[in-house]
C-alpha cells in the first residue's frame, strides 16, 4: 500500500480506538456519577424483580425498569407484570426452529441472523434482555430441554453460541446465556447437587459459556436452580466471583433463574447481581421488597453486615447493561415483527438443520411426477408445536405443520392423512387407528409417516409436560403413544415410507429401523418447519443438517448412564458425573460402542469426495487443508469436520475431539480447498492434577469427514 494511505489509515484506525477507549471512560464514568446519586433503597430496589419479567428501575434518575422476556427461540406471548398469560393480546411473533435444529445447521453464520430476528422482535415489543439462548450440554437423551440447547460437544457450542449472542446484540437487546452451570436434566432440577471433576467442567461443561462471555460479548448470563459441589448456582462463589467475573472478566450482570436464589448473604457475597422470579408462595400480588436481595439488604448495610462498595457492584453491573443496550441514553435502531426476511431466516434455519438420517436405495426426494398418492400419518404432522415446552413457549403468527407443507408444496399429488396415533397421558396403540393408517398406506405410492415425540399433551395447560418440556425428563427413549406397533405395520403395508421424527432428540428405533428406508430428523422445525421439511422431501432443497448428539441404539448404550449417575442418588440430592469428560461420541468413540447414528452425522442428496489432506504444524499451532469435491448431480452443502487425537498423554484423553469444521455449498463438479486452522487450544486438555491446561509435545492425529464416524483423511503432525 502506498505511504500516504497506509498513513491515513492509521490515523483513522487510531482515531477510532481513542474514540472507542473514550466512550468506555465516558460509559463508566457515568455509570459511577449515577451511583454516586443514588440512595441506598434505590440501590436495593435495582437488585431484585419489580414484577414477574421486570427489574427495579430510578425513576427519579432516568434509570427505567428492565424488561426481559422468555424465550431462546422466539418472543414469549406477553405476560405483563403478573404471571397471567395474556390470552387476549394478539401477539403472536416469529418461531424459530428450536435451538438444537440451530445447532444441526452448523452454521454459525446462520447462528447471527437467527439471534438478529430475535433481537429484532424482542426490541419491537419492548423488551430489554431476551432470555436465551440456552447452551446446557446434551449429557443424557433424557433431558427435557434438549430441545432448546445445542450439543453434546463444547466446540460446537462455542462456534454456534458467538453468531446468535451478535445477532441479538446487535439488534441494542442483551442475550442471557443461560442455565449457568451443569443444568443437565430437569430430574430434581429445583434441588439437585452436581458433582463432576474439574477436567470434566473445564472440557465439557464451560467451554460454550466461556465463549458466550470472551468471545460472544453476552452482557448477561442467567444462573442455574441445581446445586454445583454443595452450593446453589445461583450463589455460588467458585462459579460466580471466580470463574466467571475474576478469570472471564464479565462486566456484565447474572440474574437468577426464577426463585433460584436461597439466601441473602451468600447471594450477596458469591457474585449474584441481580435476584430474578416470583416466588410462589409470594402470589398473587407477591411483595418484591421481600425477596432475599429486596429491603433486607438495606438493613444489612446500614448494619455494617455487608460493604456498600461490593453492592455499588451489583448496580454497576447493571447500569452497564441498561448502557450497552441504551436504556438510559442514545437511540437503539427499530425492531420489527413478524416480517417476511424473519420467516424467511427461519425457514432458512429449518431446511439447514433437518438432519437426513438414512435414505436407503435414494427413496428420496420424492419425484412430483410420478407419485400420484402420499399417505401422511401421524397427529405429529399437523400438530401445532409452537405453544409448548414451558418457558420456551412462543405464539406463532402461523405453524405451517408437516402436512400442510407436503399440501403447499407437493404439486398435484393427492394426499390422505391419517391420524394414527394418539397424544395423551399413557396413551396406547389404538387398533381402529392403526387399521385406518394400514389402509391408507397401502392404498399410496409412498408413506410420510411423522412421529417421534411431543412437547406436552394439552399446549393450553401451562406445563402439561409430556417428553421435551422444562420442569420434566423423559421416561425412557422409546416412542410414546404406541407409535413403534402402528410404524411396524405401516411399514408392512408400504415400504416405500419415510419415517420423519419430530423431538429434541434421540428415541430407540430398534424396532423397525431395518425395515425404514428414509429417515429424517425435523426436530421443532418453526413455523416455516413444514415448507422446508416437504422441500426437502420433494427435493426442492437438499438437506446438510448434521446430528449435534450421538444417537444411541438405546438408553442403555449411554456414557452418562453405564459410566455416571442419572438421576442421581435415590436417598439425597447428589448426582456424580462419573462419566466425566466422556460425553456423547467422546464415550462411544473411546469405548467402542455403535451408535444409532454418529455425532456429526448427517446425509445428502449428492455425493461429496475429500482429498489432498496436508497438516502443517509448528509451535503448538497447526493448519489442516484438503480438498472437498461434489461428485453428484445436485447442489449441496457439507460440513466439513476436523477432529484431533493425541497419540500419548499424561492423562487419558477421548479417542478424537471435534477441534473445527466449515460448511462448505457446492454446485455439481465444484470443489474447493479448505484450510483450518488449529491453534493450542486445539491440543490442550485440561490437567486437574496440576489444575492447568497443558500442551503436551507429540503427534497428534488429525481427521476430517462428513461425521465423527465417518473420517475419509487421516494425517498427523508432531508438535
Ligand atoms: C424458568 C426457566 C428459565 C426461564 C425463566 C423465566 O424456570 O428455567 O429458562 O427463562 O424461568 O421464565
């Protein structure tokens, strides 16, 4: 570059940077001039809820109320102050696919713009904080909020998590990671203690909110109900002062996950900021001055029992927040609702990450000309979904089901639905139901049978929790409703059927997995899932999601539940994650134990060839490149994964570990080299026993592929 340009640059550049060091002075010199105005009360009456969504404001200040709102994959419907929700409003906003469809994208990218709608929507209905999104591992198939987390792979978190925590904060409304930390089954999730070992939460279980934090920017994250090692999440010194303000260096504020905390002094002193939820014994009209950091911390103040300085924190924290997010001064850009670019994200979101699981003698897409007759059966093919999962719930401005997808978009074909199954409480195989979808499949050219499980049985019950619902685990991993007799038979009056499951994760197929030709993943799709699930079908988009979680062939097989605890002890509250750092394909691959499906796996209607693996590697660093082709006749999109073992270590490790991957769209006869890099941190572990990450020299082996069992480069390099 010439001299005189590259001069104006760096004037520009540091110009810019004395700008930008200035507002933070500017930002947190205000913050401290308010403080300094303020009262201890108004202090006080910042730290707690005003009403059930809401944090105190000052008036008297400027400083207004804090409105959060529900939930990680949409607008929740308006609760105003109380817990009442509000039938009457007709707010009814953007469903987005839930957070594991996200994840199955693998698509970081498509991450921003997912957190962008929602923050736009958020700021269009006045909202302050969105709550989500939710990033707990996947540590059993059991969990009922799976549906609404990521993965069972840190690395996959902490790729996914950064685009939706920008898009949402870019839109001037804060993220709330959330549940902060070890939040992996709803089992006893008001009272249970989590054990694990200090490697086991520096690999696994931190790694997406320490990302959340350093690299995402999140301003606020959301503590826990669980204990972790003996002490509430929600006032925990370790996890809160700690790790999280001393070490991450979060300026921004944790609330509480409703009524989580337990006590004044220990919320006080451990890092808590601000107490968030109703108790229940508080309603109705509940007295908010009286939670555990209401008036009461007034008296302890002025009693000399807890030091102003560290409240003065607290409310700092805050402030910084109403600041990043404008709520004290500047303009913040309009939001906007329930638009056709925000529908169209979510149908973007939907056709990315519903994951083609098998697709035997290429039954599909199905080919509009020659079929004549679709039998669709199962309730979950105009089942609306939207309203249910607890605190994730959204209305939608529409659904459009699996049926009315394959209806929109299915050409002339003629399609009969049957209901085949029921959804209720213990509800069993029905016989005249099964008859009706047997007559109905063997009277069509091709079967779309969609099953797999529920949110809850009656969505205008608040917590009718059936299998992906907050508050409730599943059973077990089998299909409810008597859905594995009714598939048998369908599937001996047709072959041709395609077994689509609708869920927030894995169920035991064994039953009739032989005998299913094509099977898809869908999900909780959004209210675009049944257009981008029957495009899918026909062929008019190409799937490349890829599974977040292992499959497993059944419960059984599961690393949390042969190595570690589930629910956890019988006689008292504790639950060992003895399964430690092997979670999901980590113990499969390291125990030698055959999923169902693979981490990482997930098919396509083309072919894609890898070549012309090269891994250079110096100081600790390393560079994978090789070359992926389209070998088929159709566009597609493949996620290229690199996994990295170490042949010896000091301390066991797994037998690979996702390190990095690129989703790469290719035209027919297209290829492209793509090169990641691996910094240290990609061949550190953590060792508890000198409680530190460490590089250690050697080679280490490198694989790339389309799944964690399907590596088609093998390489190494000594570092
Ligand atoms: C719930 C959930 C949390 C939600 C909050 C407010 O109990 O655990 O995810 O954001 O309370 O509804």
């Amino acid at each position: 570059m010439a001299k005189k340009p590259r001069l104006l640059l760096l004037i520009l550049l540091a110009a810019f940077a004395q700008v930008h060091a200035q507002n933070k002075i500017d930002t947190s010199a205000r913050i401290d001039a308010l403080i300094k105005k303020m009262t201890l009360q108004e202090k006080v009456n910042m730290i707690h809820s005003s009403s059930s969504f809401t944090s105190g404001g000052v008036p008297r200040l400027g400083i207004p109320e804090m409105v959060t709102s529900d939930g990680p994959h949409g607008v929740r419907p308006e609760h105003g102050r109380d817990w009442e929700l509000d039938n009457n409003s007709l707010d009814s906003g953007t469903y987005l696919p839930v957070g594991v469809c996200l994840a199955a994208t693998w698509n970081p990218r498509l991450g921003y713009e997912y957190g962008k709608v929602l923050g736009s929507e958020a700021n269009y209905r006045g909202k302050d904080v969105i709550l989500g999104p939710g990033i707990n591992i996947i540590r059993t198939p059991l969990n009922g909020r799976n549906f609404e987390y990521q993965s069972e792979d840190p690395y996959l978190v902490s790729k996914m998590v950064v685009g939706y925590i920008r898009g949402v904060q870019d839109q001037g409304i804060s993220a709330c990671v959330k549940h902060y930390a070890a939040n992996n089954q709803e089992a006893k999730r008001f009272t249970v203690n989590v054990e694990m070992s200090e490697r086991a939460l520096r690999e696994i279980y931190l790694p997406g909110f320490k990302a959340a934090v350093q690299i995402g920017g999140a301003n606020t994250l959301m503590s826990s109900y669980n204990k972790f090692r003996g002490q509430w999440a929600s006032q925990n010194n370790y996890l809160l002062n700690q790790i999280l303000k001393k070490e991450w260096g979060f300026k921004g504020l944790v609330m509480s996950d409703w009524d989580a905390v337990h006590s004044t002094m220990q919320a006080l002193w451990n890092g808590m900021d601000l107490e968030m939820g109703t108790d229940l014994h508080m309603l109705p009209n509940p007295d908010y001055t009286k939670f555990f950091l209401g008036d009461t911390v007034v008296s302890l103040v002025n009693a000399g029992r807890f030091p102003e300085y560290l409240l003065d924190d607290k409310v700092r924290r805050i402030l910084y927040v109403m600041y990043k997010t404008k709520m004290i001064d500047g303009t913040r850009k309009k939001g906007a609702y329930n638009t056709k670019a925000h529908q169209q994200t979510a149908h973007k979101v939907a056709e990315e990450g519903i994951v083609l699981l098998k697709n035997q003698n290429n039954l599909l897409p199905l080919n509009k000309e020659k079929t004549r007759t679709i039998a669709v059966i199962g309730l979950n093919a105009q089942r609306k979904q939207s309203m249910g999962g607890g605190s994730s719930q959204v209305r939608a401005f529409y659904e459009v089901t699996p049926l009315e997808g394959l209806q929109r978009n299915g050409g002339n074909i003629r399609i009969n639905y049957a209901q085949g199954y029921n959804i209720a409480r213990d509800a069993k195989a029905d016989a005249s139901l099964i008859r009706q979808a047997v007559d109905a499949a063997s009277k069509a050219d091709v079967v779309v049978y969609v099953g797999g499980t529920t949110h809850g049985y009656n969505y205008s019950v608040w917590k009718d929790n059936a299998y992906d619902a907050e508050d409730t685990d599943k059973p077990n991993m089998l299909l409810p409703f008597g859905q594995d007799e009714l598939l048998q038979a369908v599937l001996k009056a047709n072959p041709k059927t395609v077994v689509v499951l609708m869920g927030g994760g894995a169920v035991d197929m064994q039953q009739w997995i032989n005998q299913a030709p094509a099977i898809l993943q869908a999900w909780y799709p959004g209210l675009e899932g049944g257009n981008a699930l029957a495009k899918i079908i026909f062929g008019d988009i190409n799937p490349s999601g890829k599974l977040p979680m292992t499959f497993p062939k059944q419960l059984e097989d599961h690393g949390s539940h042969k190595l570690g605890e589930y629910p956890g002890d019988k006689d008292t509250a504790n639950v060992h994650y003895m399964d430690d750092i092997y979670v999901g394909y980590r113990y499969y691959d390291t125990y030698k134990v055959e999923p169902q499906f693979a981490f990482g796996h997930g098919l396509s209607y083309t072919i894609f060839q890898y070549s012309n693996l090269k891994v250079t590697g110096s100081k600790g660093k390393a560079t994978v490149s090789f070359t992926i082709r389209n070998n088929g006749k159709v566009a597609g999109a493949e996620v290229a994964q690199v996994y990295v073992s170490q042949a010896s270590s000091a301390l066991p490790r797994p037998e690979k570990e996702l390190k990095g991957f690129e989703k790469v769209f290719l035209r027919p006869g297209e290829h492209k080299t793509i090169s990641i890099s691996l910094d240290e941190d990609a061949f550190k572990y953590f060792n508890d026993v000198k409680n530190a990450w460490v590089m250690e020299p050697g080679i280490f082996r490198i694989g790339v592929g389309g799944s964690s069992r399907d590596i088609k480069l093998k390489g190494e390099v000594r570092l």
